[in-house]
C-alpha cells in the first residue's frame, strides 16, 4: 500500500450547530482563561446513557463535559464551549497542563473497557461529524489538537479506545490519519537504548505527548508507544515500535506540519 495521509483544512466561516441539540446544563464547569484549541473525544464508561448523563450533571462527582452524544446521535449541550468543562482531568498536549482550560470536550455513549466495549454507531459517529465543524467554526482547533482522553492522560485513561474512527474523522477534515508502508528496520521495545530510542521519544514529544527524550526506552516509553498505537495504529497494541508504527509516527508528523 502507498503512503496516504489524510489532514484537510476545514473550511472558513460559521457553520451551523446540528439540529436537535438538547440543552441538559451541567453545573460543572469554571471560568476559561483563554480561547479553546484542543478537542478531546471520550468515551463515558459507564452502563447506560442516562447513568452517564446523570453524573456529568452531579454536582458531587464535579465531572463534566461540553457535549455528549448518545448512540442513537442525540446530541445533548451540557457546559457552553467558553465555559471550562470538567472533562480531561490530569492531562498533558503539547506543553499544555491544564488541558480543561483550553479544550472542548465530547463524550460519547459507550460502555467501555468495564461494562462491554463495543464499535461506535453509525448514527453517533455522523452527528459527532455535524458537530465538529460547528465547533472549528468558532474556534481555532489544528487537526494535531483533536485527540482522545487516552492521548492526554495515558497514564489514566484508554478511552475512546482502538474501535473509536479517526480514520474516518480524518477522511472529513477533521484529525489526522496516516497509512504508509511500513519503514525498514528492527523493532525496538523496553529496555532498549540509543539514537533511535532518542528519534522515537522526539517524535512523540513533537506530536504533542508528555514523553522527553532520554535515548532509553522505558516503562514510560512503552505507555506512549500503545497509547499511540491505539490511536494511528490500532490494528496492533502492544508498545513495541516496530517499522510500521515508527513510520506511522513520521508520517503523521508530516501530515500535521503540512496542515
């Protein structure tokens, strides 16, 4: 297979919200300190939608998110986008910390790795596409800023989880996407060290995880290699960076400087 990479630029101009949307406020939420440019996609976790629902609006379990769509594509608006939602908890993208404060969150209903994880509707996977582009409409989000929970809290979170489209999200503008021929070269994994361990770590540190290069492949090292893998690669989950997944990686970088 040829290298294809996927990383179109959203067109200027407001875009309207998805009909339909469902006001269920949540009072969950704090005072932004700046414009948001991350998008952070979850999967809630939990049994039901109504039981996801029910603690994102709690003001004890003090959660949140800014939109949650259900599997049937019902869209309910919880936080307002210039509000800060309550949804990445401790988390890290590209430098950034207190990723809440510069991010839209999005849950989706899906039981997750506990209660019986399961491939995302076709219904909710269309209206979470009606909605991003209303989103990127009034906010300045780079394709390199949509991610997963599992991407700026690996160390917590796995969600939304290797079933989860960015491939398809990519095809419609929205992310990025790459699948080249897999580069020469032998695996490298824990306990490994040396200048490819060293170009590794960069690069995963220049797509925006907490992982500084040290030339050593750590347990560290392993955890971002699988969170990686479980968003560009999520054919194989194993924290091993064989060729495939290193050329994934650079292709991916390339993609986003190009966007």
């Amino acid at each position: 297979m040829g290298c294809m990479t996927l990383d179109k630029t959203v067109a200027s101009g407001p875009v309207a919200d998805p009909p339909g949307i469902i006001d269920a406020p949540s009072p969950n939420f704090d005072v932004r300190t700046g414009p948001p440019d991350i998008l952070v996609v979850h999967y809630t976790g939990m049994q039901t939608a109504a039981a996801a629902l029910a603690r994102l609006r709690d003001p004890v379990a003090k959660v949140s998110s800014h939109y949650m769509i259900d599997e049937d594509g019902r869209i309910f608006r919880l936080v307002p986008e210039e509000r800060r939602a309550h949804h990445a908890g401790v988390s890290f993208w590209k430098g950034e910390r207190d990723v809440n404060s510069r991010s839209v969150g999005i849950e989706l209903v899906n039981p997750g790795d506990e209660f019986g994880y399961r491939p995302f509707p076709d219904a909710q996977i269309a209206a979470l596409l009606t909605l991003i582009p209303a989103i990127r409409s009034r906010w300045s989000i780079p394709n390199g800023n949509i991610v997963g929970h599992s991407d700026v809290a690996p160390e917590r979170k796995i969600d939304p989880d290797f079933l989860f489209p960015w491939k398809r999200l990519a095809e419609a503008g929205h992310g990025l996407w790459a699948e080249p021929p897999p580069a020469p070269g032998a695996p490298i994994a824990e306990g490994e060290s040396g200048a490819a361990v060293f170009a590794l770590q960069a690069g995963l540190t220049r797509l925006g995880y907490d992982c500084a290069p040290s030339g050593t492949f750590d347990a560290r090292t392993t955890l971002i290699v699988k969170t990686f893998q479980r968003h560009w690669r999520p054919a194989v989950v194993d924290g091993i960076a064989d060729g495939e997944t290193r050329a994934r990686l650079i292709a991916v970088l390339r993609a986003g400087a190009e966007g």
